[in-house]
C-alpha cells in the first residue's frame, strides 16, 4: 500500500537533500512524497541542481512565506493519495527499513512507531535514543506518550486520520497529533529500533534563542482551547491526560529556561539528556516536540 511521506519545507536547503536521499534510499518503494514549500523556494529546481529527481516526488507550496509547518503538513494531508501517512521533517532523515517495518505494523494497530537518536546536526554529537536499545516490542498509550519528552514520529493508516494539525499552535501541534491518533486507536506498538534521526538545527523554530518563550505562549494558548473544548479530544480520560501533560510541560519548559539563563545549557535536548529534568529516563527530545 502506498505510503504518503508529508514534508513542510521551510529556509530547507541547507538539508531537504538529505532528508530526501534517505526515503529514495526507503527498501519500501511504494511511497510519495510531498514537499510543501512555505517560503517561495522551488523545491523540485532545489533537488534536481542537486541530482535528485524522482517521480515519486511530488511539490506543493503555501503560496505563502512562513504560513507555518502545519499549514503546510495539512495541505499535504489534504493532497496525499496514501494508505499510510508518515510525517517527515525537512531536517530529519529515515534510515532505509523504516517504512518496510512500520507500515505493516501500522495496518494491524492504526498506527506503528520505532525508536530515534537525537543528534546535534551542526557537530554530530550524538545525545542519545529516545528508548533503551532492545529487541523488545513496546507499546504506547496516551497517558505514557504524555509523559515524554519526544519527537517519536509514526505511520498512520490514512482512515483512521479525520482530524488536521492545529494550525493555531506554534508549537507542539505534532504531539496533540499523535495524541488525538493514540486516542482512536488505542495503544500503538513502538519498535525498539532505531530507524530516524531527529536532527537539533540551531535556526529551527523549535531551537531558536527564542523557543522557550514560543514554547510558553504555546502551552498557554493550549491550555486556554482545552478550558473551551477541550482541545477537541473525545473522551474524558483522554482530555485529563492532554491537561495534565500540557501543565507538566509547561513547568519544564520554564524549568529550562533558567538553566538556558544561567548557561548550563544551550538546547532542550542537552538539558535533558543532562538529567536536569524530571522527565522519564531516555526522554531525550523537545518540550511538546517539534
């Protein structure tokens, strides 16, 4: 079945080559891929000056400059053709048997995830996986998904996706995603292996100088939708959670920006692998992810 690998392509071309290079390199070969610029920038001209063309690329723009990476993930969604949905930012990357191990899985389950290495992309410093490294099957539920602090991606089944990304929120949108996911499905298996990396870009909106005050409004704003709809999930197990995760987040969050101030750290993801959060061992990643 085909697989529709969603791309938002923003200020990318320092590293859409890469990350395209690693689902051309997909032992999986029924995918597409849709890159959405939000900047202006011709993405195919972009990756053709480079050497990579494929006809299982498909090119999508905002027609807008910074409309944000979830106005650009939900026109992908709209334009997927896809049995599957797999989200893919720009500076991430695949290793070649994701797509062939997932998407089995996510059409038994809904969905399906695996493990990821987070990694400094300006020195290649290597802070850590997500999970301890085993050959055991896990499987998450919302309540233990709310408590990482990860960017764990996953394969959809397209039918079970009938909602969109919040295009409200700066930050954070892809978990409420996955958590309004976990919610229809029930818990999803996770894989022990690593098979994406998560790249820390400096200039990211998720790594910016500036991303805890992102971060800050963000919850903030969240907070105030779940006081008038509860942020649109179904249940009453499952807003409680989204509540309670969104507070917990938003104390770490502040929590890392007086370590950033008193220079014991320069990113999220080095606080945390630092251990001067509280979050679960082998949380390695950003505050609501990016």
């Amino acid at each position: 079945m085909l697989v529709s690998i969603i791309t938002p392509a923003f200020r990318a071309h320092p590293f859409i080559g890469r990350a395209v290079k690693s689902v051309l390199a997909q032992d999986y070969p029924h995918w597409e891929m849709l890159i959405i610029s939000d900047d202006g920038a011709d993405y195919r001209s972009v990756l053709r000056n480079g050497g990579i063309e494929d006809s299982r690329l498909r090119f999508l723009s905002t027609g807008r400059i910074g409309a944000g990476p979830n106005v650009a993930r939900n026109m992908g969604l709209r334009a997927a053709q896809g049995g599957f949905i797999a989200p893919l930012d720009a500076d991430d990357l695949f290793y070649p048997q994701r797509l062939s191990a997932l998407a089995p899985l996510a059409g038994r389950h809904g969905m399906a995830g695996d493990n990821l290495v987070v990694i400094e992309d300006h020195t290649g410093h290597r802070l850590g996986t997500v999970f301890p490294q085993s050959d055991t099957l896990r499987w998450l539920d919302m309540a233990t998904f709310a408590r990482y602090s990860t960017p764990l991606l996953f394969v959809f089944q397209r039918q079970i996706i009938d909602f969109l990304w919040d295009e409200t929120v700066a930050l954070g949108a892809d978990t409420l995603f996955n958590l309004r996911a976990l919610e229809k499905t029930g818990p999803a298996p996770i894989l022990p292996q690593v098979l994406h990396e998560y790249r820390i870009v400096p200039d990211s909106i998720c790594h910016s100088s500036d991303a805890h005050e992102r971060a800050e409004q963000a919850y903030a704003l969240c907070l105030e939708q779940w006081q008038v709809n509860r942020l649109n999930f179904t249940t009453v197990e499952g807003s409680a959670i989204v509540k309670g995760m969104l507070l917990r987040k938003r104390e770490l969050n502040r929590r890392f920006r007086q370590c950033l101030e008193a220079g014991r750290c320069h990113n999220f993801q080095e606080f945390i692998a630092a251990g001067l959060d509280t979050s679960p061992p082998h949380a390695t990643a950003t505050a609501l992810s990016h």
